[in-house]
C-alpha cells in the first residue's frame, strides 16, 4: 500500500472539473510503458493514489504533477494531448508546418490553461498559450530540467522566478531562459494573464 504523503504539488487545482481525455491518456501510455501504477508512482515521484484518480477523471492534475508524469513515461507533450501526427495527404488538408486556431488541443489543469499551437508533427519546439487565472501558479516546487524556454507576455502581469531571482512582467515585456535552471511562474494579480510560451532546444524530454 502506497504511504507516501500527498504534496502540495499533487493535489488538483480547485475550481475546475477534471479533463477526462487527460485520465484516459495518461492510462493508456502507462500501460503501453508495461508499467503498473506503483512503478509510475515510483519513477515519477507521484502517489499511487493520485495517479490513479487522474486516470479515472477523478482528479484535475497540476501542471508539476502532469510534468513529472510525462518525464516518467518518457513521452512528448503531444502524446500527453492525445495527439496523432497530421495526414498532409489527405486532399483538402493543411500542410504538416500549420496549425489552424480551431484545431488547437486544450488541457485545462484548473488555474492554468495550456493551448497547444505546434503543429502536431512538430516535436523539437513547442509553442503553447498559457492562461494563468488570478493566484495560479506551476507548483509549491521549481521545476528544472534540460530545455531552453522563452515567452512574450499577452496580457496581464506575470511573476517569474528563475534561480531564485524573481521578476515582474508586463504585457509586451518577454524572457529567455536555460530551464536547466530551477523556475516557476506565478499570476499575483487580480486578471487572467496570457503568455505565449516557447519550449526549444530538446530532443525528447519536453514539457509545459
């Protein structure tokens, strides 16, 4: 029986119903690893309990929680949306490098709403929109792994903390970064704030 404690990390946002696609994914990649739930929950660093509701749409995960689960399986963001790479030969359809508004999948991790606009072939630069709601955050812990990232402030007011320096920016103001480097994002304002966010300069361990 699984008696690891449930962190700050783990628990789901409040305010948002599960993204039941997300479940239903994240079980069939698992089991397509040949891993049972108490072999993710040791590679990943989550408890078997909250995998587990994740996987019954029981629980809206984190974006710390769904990015340490992404790592253990070793998987794209793509595979985590459910995506299958587009048929550019299919008469009528957009060529491979386009990705048009309306087709753009959605993870809704309750204070923070990631829009995927990379294409889905595409896997060595991810483009996303996030939609970080007032008090939203990426986790009680930094994140940190190989990857250079970068954004653009739409809207709103963001706090970022790189390597414990920790800056306010404002729509229009934008950063680059070695995520490399413990970071996190924060919303402290009373608005929605929108960023355009950019994930470069990685083979296969990407993320958020």
């Amino acid at each position: 029986m699984d008696q690891r404690a449930e962190t700050p990390a783990e628990r789901p946002p409040e305010g948002a119903a599960p993204e039941p696609h997300v479940g239903a994914t994240l079980r069939r990649l698992r089991k397509q690893s040949g891993l049972s739930l108490q072999a993710l929950a040791v590679a990943s660093g989550v408890s078997v309990g909250m995998i587990s509701q994740v996987e019954r749409g029981l629980a809206n995960p984190s974006v710390r929680l769904l990015t340490a689960l992404r790592r253990a399986l070793n998987v794209s963001m793509q595979d985590l949306f459910g995506e299958v790479p587009a048929d550019a030969g299919v008469p009528g359809s957009d060529p491979s490098f386009v990705r048009r508004r309306e087709n753009r999948p959605v993870i809704n991790l309750g204070s923070i709403r990631k829009e995927l606009m990379t294409p889905p072939d595409r896997q060595n630069l991810q483009l996303m929109i996030l939609r970080i709601e007032p008090g939203g955050e990426s986790g009680g812990r930094a994140l940190s792994y190989p990857a250079e990232k970068g954004g653009f402030v739409m809207s709103g007011r963001l706090t970022l903390t790189v390597n414990d320096q920790r800056v306010e920016l404002n729509t229009g103001d934008s950063f680059c970064f070695d995520s490399a480097l413990p970071h996190s994002l924060c919303n402290t304002g009373d608005e929605p704030v929108e960023v355009l966010w950019i994930i470069g300069a990685v083979q296969f361990d990407r993320h958020l």
